[in-house]
C-alpha cells in the first residue's frame, strides 16, 4: 500500500493580552504587533532560509511598521520619506548596526544573518524605535488588531510554538 501523502494545513488563532500595562491594550483591545511563530520539532523540515527584502519607512518622524518579522536572511530597506536626515541602529544583541545619516528620498538596507530580537532607532530622533523579530523558520505571523493571525501551508508535523 502506497504511504499516505499529508496536506499542508493552516494554524490559526487569536491572542488575548491580560494584565498588560500598555494604554493601547487596556483601553482600546489593541492585540496587534504580537509575533506568532512555529518552529518543527524534529529538525527544519527541509527550509532553507531565502534572502527576502521587507521594509520599515521612516515617515512623520516613525518607524513603520512598529514590528517587523522575517526569516533570517532577509534584507531590510529603510527608505527615508522624511524631509530630514535619519539614522536607523541597534546596538543590542540581536544584530548591531548603524546605517549612518541619510538624507530624505535616499534608503539604506541591513541583511540579518541570526536569530533574535533587533531593537532599532534613529541617533537624531530619539522618540522613534521599531522591533524586528528574526526567526530562523518560515512559519511566522505578526497579530492584527483583534490579535487574530494565520499561518498558512504550515506542513504535517510537530511544533513549538513561540509568542514574542
């Protein structure tokens, strides 16, 4: 008898965030920007990471979106559609740099080579900061407001699911 092949499937669900402290949850049920990933338990499962561009603007003086999530690899472009000068960093552990000042309509790019999470902001403008979450497996989804997310064509198997 011929062994069974197994459909992708989809992993859905929804996140709820009690006792939280921040204002936007508290007050308006804001479950957004929570990152939802699975790892496979019994090795990759034949991933290979792939070099995908994801962007984070700088507009109005913030970073956006205020979360990021991409698979190691993966390039991050960060266009300047200001009026002024920006800088995007991070000096913690996640993956340290420093684009240096730019000017607007120009961009820089950072590739992140490892696992981790990336606090990023800009050296001229102290109130903007933003957050990337590098996974090392393609199964990843960031919550929309209602805390709902989606991971489609999620293969048979085992997982450790994380929330970040």
């Amino acid at each position: 008898m011929p062994a069974a092949t197994l459909a992708a499937g989809s992993v859905t669900g929804k996140v709820e965030l009690r006792d939280s402290r921040d204002p936007a949850v508290r007050n308006r049920h804001d479950y957004s920007s929570v990152v939802i990933s699975l790892t496979p338990i019994h090795g990759d499962m034949g991933w290979t990471p792939h070099q995908k561009h994801a962007v984070i603007l700088q507009k109005d003086k913030t970073f956006s979106p205020h979360i990021l999530a991409i698979p190691v690899g993966s390039f991050v472009d960060f266009p300047n559609l200001d009026p002024i000068f920006h800088n995007a960093f991070s000096s913690y552990s996640g993956q340290i740099f420093d684009v240096g000042l730019y000017p607007p309509g120009t961009s820089r790019s950072v590739r992140f080579t490892r696992e981790g999470v990336v606090r990023v902001f800009c050296n001229i403008h102290s109130s903007m900061s933003a957050m990337i979450v590098v996974l090392a497996t393609p199964y990843f989804a960031v919550t929309r407001l209602d805390g709902s997310f989606a991971l489609p064509d999620v293969p048979p198997g085992e997982y450790t699911l994380r929330v970040v």
